[in-house]
C-alpha cells in the first residue's frame, strides 16, 4: 500500500537480504547493528531489528560510499569526491518513526576523486583517510583537498596513480599504526602486477615492513592483541604474527572480502563478487573451484577463537559488492537521511546547550511538511461496479488486476482521487464486504512528481468520511513489510488514529536449488492418519461438500478457499486430503509465470489440526515441485497456525529468500 508510481516499483531492482536463522537473533543478543557500504552500486545501508524482531534494512544513496567510521552517534563516510560526517539527531530514549538512530549529513569535506579507502578517527578526534590514488594516508583541510599525514618509504612522490594500491588502515590505542598495500610499486598502476603475492603490513610509526607475501590484503584491525586482515586474493581471513611476519588463517570465505568489524569473539567480515580483471585470476578462484562455489555478497560472522561461521547474510540483487562494514553497539534499528528526500529540509535540532537545561527546550524539533492539499481537487465515487474501477488501474497499488486475479472482488468499490489542473495525480480505493459492516482500502497510489505534500493522507481521511456517510463500522488496510513505502504508511495510519498493525500472513520465496538439498525433504507423510490425492482428481461430490462447509463456517478465510483462479491451479502439485472419506484440508499451487510457483492456500479441518498433519504436507508440496522442476516458489503462511510458523522458523528459513509479513491495520469507525 505504498504511495509510490506503479511503474517505479517494478522497474526498480531489488535488494534482497536473507539470512541464517540464528543471525537475527544474534543481534538482538548482542545488542548491536550494522552499517555497511556498496560502493558498486552507491549505498550506505543499516541493518538492525524492527520492534517485533524482523530484519529491518535501511538504505540511503551516496555517489560511491567506500569507507566507514562509525560510533553509536557519528559516522565518517567516503564518497566518491566527499568526506562526510553524520550526526545522531535523536536525544537517548527517542525514537523517529520507529528507528532509534537518524544520522543526519551535517559536515562534508570536498576533496576531489582521491579514492578513499579506510576512514578513521583517532584519540585526538582528527580524521584520517587512506587517499588511495595518492598512495599516502592524508588527513581534512579546510582550505585544501588533503594534508599528506604519511607516505610509503617505497613511494617516491605523491602523485594522482594509485602506485601501491594502499588500503587499510588499522588504529592501536587510538592512534594510526598498521596499514595494508596490495604491493610496493613505484609505478603507475604496477600494484596490478603483483597481485598474488606483492601485499604488504606496514608499521607507519616505524616505517617497517611487519608482514609480506601477502593477495590483495584488506581491512587490517587490531583487535584483542593480534592484527587481524582479510588475505582476499586468497579467500582467508585470519591474523598477522607480528613476531616472524606469517598469516594465520582463520576461515576460508567464499567471495572477495573487505570491510571487517569485531564484537566479543566475533568478526564480522564482509563478502562481494569480483566484477573486473583486478579481482580475479586470483588463488581464490581455485579455492572456490575446489569446493564448488560460487562467490557471494554479503557478510559472515566467525568465532575468532574456532574458526568457526556461525551466522552469516547474504545480499543479491543490485547489490553485488561491499566496501567496509561497522559495528553500532546499543543501537537496534538506524537510519539516515538522504540528500535528495524532504525529510532533510524539515527535521530541524537545536542546540541548546545550557538554555536547554534552564527552559527546558526540547533536543529536536520535528517540522512538519507543509499542507499542501489545497491546491488539489479531491473527488469520491460510491458504489462502482469492479469492472467500472479498472479504469484507475494506473493509479493503483498494488494494482487492481494483480488483487483480483487472485481475490475476486467481494463488492462494491468505493474511489477517492486527487487531481489538479494537468489531471490526476493520486487515488485512494477501497473495496466494500458483503457484511455492509466495513470496507478494506485495497489501493493508495501517488504519482512520484506531486508526493510529500500530504496528498496521501488527505486521500484517507476522504476516503474515511466517505465510509461514515455510507453507515460502515470499520475500516482496514493490508500491506508488506518489505515494500518501500511500509514505514510511511505505518507512520500515516499512526497520525490518523489507526490502531497498531498486527501481523497476518508471513510472505517469502524460494529457489529449487536452495531447498533441494534440505534434510527433512525425506520425511514420510502419515498415511495412517489421513489419505493424500492429486487435486485434479477433485471430484463433484467433493466440490459441493466444500462449498457447502465453507458456506456454514463464518469463520473460514476467504483466501484459503481452493477455489480461487482455478484456471492456473498446478493439479498435480496442488494436494487435496481425505480424513475418513471427507475432504479434510488442501495445498492449492498457482502457476503464476512460467518458473514460478505460488503456494496460495494451506488449510487443514478441525479434526487434522494438532496431529503433526501440516508440516508433511508443505514437504510433500515442495517435493512435487522439485520433481516438476520449477525453478521458483512463492508462499505464505497464516501467522495463526503456530505449528507451521514452528516448523518454517526451524527448517525452511534457511532455505528462503526474501522473508516479510503482510501486516493489517484497523480503525473504528462508529
């Protein structure tokens, strides 16, 4: 129910990020989040835990995000020509809409295209900045681009080419001490000559080289006594003898590594595709080979002390490489502000300093977006025939035709729209149930030039006062964590006195090759405790007794009836039960493209519920699909059935892609 342009969400590609199955967990023990960067594809991105403990994924776009410094209040981030330094805008103990960190861009440096790398801030507070193209750690300057902090005793000038290719930069006791080179070259680009072997550790207070031999090393950290690396021509991650110059490696990790944080005896070490020349014909193209893999995105976290991957998040998508990584202690949900969002111009902080004490002014001042909606003509409709609103088809989300291909309209549809004097621009849709006791908003679309002016907003409260006029109770709305606009929507539901969303169905997907190998595919289904039949050999008899029974129970949900898009049913992968001769429950599959399968109902009876039915069932599914060989699979699961969301949460989410919740939120009307 996001209020943004139909055709931008579809164009626009998709991040996805799954995860192990103990990994949310883990942050959640361990009371921290994540900030990484993509610099391939410009991004700063957080990663933390929403209220009720769902991965929540945050992302801002920055002109080539590489390097990252990160306390619970501050960031330094490289970008592209830019050093910029993000403050923490919200006083302990508050929240902005539901986040519990908001960086705000306030400082930037300007140095030109420097290739920055590593970003540090040392125990004096001055910043310092592997300029990588000058082949020398600089720090800020307010009149210039950089200042030289050190150079290499094997670079001869400072010079705009990237002679060495210097990288990492690893602080002890807070002050710059060990940094990492891909090699020694004195020569324009010669570092690409030696990048199996030529890495280097250099001790920048001594000038000494304490570790050589080395493939394209990354991201050196000193942390509990060792100096810590990521050998990434090679696939290792592990640590430096600092006595005889030797890499101890820890852990094998299959993609090209960089970015490297540190909590308790954890490192998390960040993962990325090679994409040129410059990252492959590398040892770690034998060493994927050899254990046949493939390289991937996204981070592990490893025992420092075993060696050992406990956890791990794998991103895809648009996102295929990762820079730097960093730990947020004590914070559970961050974001940022972006550039180029409105958000920027109205969230306004002051600094009170003792003013603030004696008179108690507030730390922050929300402004709100000024309104708007005068300059726009809203108009209602009641009472229109289905067919008759598929005319606003481009100006719904999600759209009409994909709502009722799988859900036929249940009655008549009300439409609320905006418009202005080039026409319209927005429309709000709500569909009305046979109860005449409320209605369901199926449908908030805003076109992109004409949101943040609380068109959206002013469509809801019309469509409200429309729903009053026409006698309704009640009204709600459904939505997808996942989607764009999920945060705004909740955040427009809370201000208009909606009560707080509940959870409804759990949503995903999954690939043939990421559950064939899955253990419990083997499981036997109970024959003894019920019979399983082909859904094509549904006979007429069985067809009226469901019809019949599904009339009685005012109970039942509508969207588990079988019945639903018949034409695309799967028949010999859709799965019907028999429990002493009745129909007793049914695994309905829609084909809903050529490679992809949807699991649109799973429903057992009263009398198969709590006998261990439901699980066999899903495997059964998942197993005639991959003797179909259908690539893909969508799915969703009724929060409701506790048995199954076990079950999921215990064997399938490891296999899974793209986990979200379809959410609801509800208001009174009378």
């Amino acid at each position: 129910m996001d209020p943004v342009a139909p055709q931008q969400q579809q164009n626009k590609p998709p991040v996805e990020i799954t995860c192990s199955q103990g990994f949310l967990s883990w942050l959640n023990q361990e009371k921290i989040s994540l900030a990484f960067t993509t610099y391939q594809s410009s991004r700063l991105f957080f990663l933390g835990l929403k209220e009720n403990g769902a991965l929540s994924a945050f992302e801002r776009l920055f002109d080539h995000a590489m390097g990252l410094w990160a306390t619970p209040d501050s960031l330094i981030m490289s970008s592209r020509y830019q050093l910029w330094r993000f403050e923490n805008a919200l006083a302990p103990g508050e929240l902005y809409n539901e986040y519990d960190r908001l960086y705000v861009p306030r400082k930037a440096y300007t140095t030109g295209d420097l290739d920055i790398h590593d970003v540090v801030v040392d125990k004096n507070g001055d910043v310092i900045f592997v300029n990588t193209l000058y082949s020398c750690l600089a720090t800020v300057s307010d009149r210039f681009s950089f200042k030289p902090y050190w150079q290499p005793q094997f670079i001869s000038q400072l010079a705009h080419e990237d002679r060495c290719h210097l990288n990492g930069l690893a602080l002890v006791k807070g002050e710059a001490k060990y940094v990492t080179a891909v090699s020694r070259s004195d020569v324009t680009s010669g570092w690409r000559d030696r990048r199996n072997d030529g890495g280097v550790v250099v001790d920048i207070q001594t000038d000494e080289i304490v570790a050589q031999g080395l493939s394209m090393p990354h991201s050196p950290r000193y942390y509990r006594g060792k100096l810590w690396l990521c050998n990434s021509g090679k696939g290792y991650f592990g640590s430096i003898n600092l006595k005889n110059g030797e890499f101890e490696p820890a852990a094998f990790c299959p993609g090209y590594m960089r970015g490297l944080a540190f909590c308790g005896d954890y490192a998390i070490v960040g993962l990325s595709k090679p994409r040129n020349k410059a990252f492959t014909g590398l040892d770690l193209d034998h060493e994927l080979e050899s254990r046949d893999a493939e390289p991937w995105c996204g981070f592990m976290v490893i025992n420092i002390n075993t060696g050992e991957v406990a956890h791990w998040a794998r991103i895809e998508g648009v996102v295929t490489e990762l820079y730097d990584v960093q730990i947020l202690p004590k914070v559970r949900r961050p974001m940022a502000l972006g550039l180029k969002n409105k958000e920027i111009w109205h969230i306004i902080t002051i600094d009170s300093g003792d003013l603030g004490k004696e008179k108690n002014v507030p730390h922050t001042w929300h402004v709100p977006v000024e309104d708007k909606t005068s300059n726009y003509k809203f108009k209602t409709q009641t009472g229109i025939d289905p067919s008759e609103a598929r005319k606003f088809e481009p100006f719904s989300y999600p759209r009409l035709s994909a709502r009722w291909k799988s859900l036929p309209p249940a009655g008549k549809v009300n439409i609320v729209t905006a418009s202005n004097a080039e026409g319209l621009v927005g429309a709000c849709i709500s569909e009305m149930r046979p109860d005449n006791f409320s209605a369901e908003i199926i449908s908030l679309a805003v076109a992109a030039p004409y949101r943040n002016q609380g068109i959206a907003g002013k469509l809801v409260s019309e469509m409200e006062a429309v729903l009053r006029n026409l006698g309704l109770k009640a009204m709600d709305l459904t939505y997808r964590t996942n989607w764009d606009g999920a945060t705004a929507l909740e955040l427009l539901a809370k201000k208009q006195g909606w009560a707080p969303s509940k959870p409804l169905r759990v949503l995903g997907k999954s690939t043939t090759k990421s559950i064939a190998g899955a253990e419990w595919l083997n499981m036997p289904f109970p024959n003894h405790i019920c019979e399983l039949f082909d859904w094509g050999d549904l006979t007429e008899d069985d067809r009226r007794d469901i019809q019949e029974r599904i009339m009685k129970d005012p109970e039942f949900p509508r969207e588990l009836s079988p019945f639903l898009e018949e034409k695309i049913i799967e028949p010999k992968i859709s799965i019907g039960l028999r429990h002493k001769g009745q129909i007793a429950g049914w695994s309905i599959a829609h084909r809903v493209a050529p490679d992809t399968l949807q699991y649109s109902a799973l429903y057992l009876s009263k009398e198969l519920r709590g006998k261990d039915v439901a699980m066999p069932l899903m495997i059964e599914a998942a197993r005639r699909r991959l003797a179909a060989k259908i690539p893909n699979a969508l799915f969703m699961m009724d929060v409701r059935n506790e048995a199954v969301l076990k079950f999921f949460d215990k064997n399938f989410r490891p296999y899974i892609q793209d986990v979200s919740e379809a959410r609801m939120v509800h208001k009174m009307l009378g």
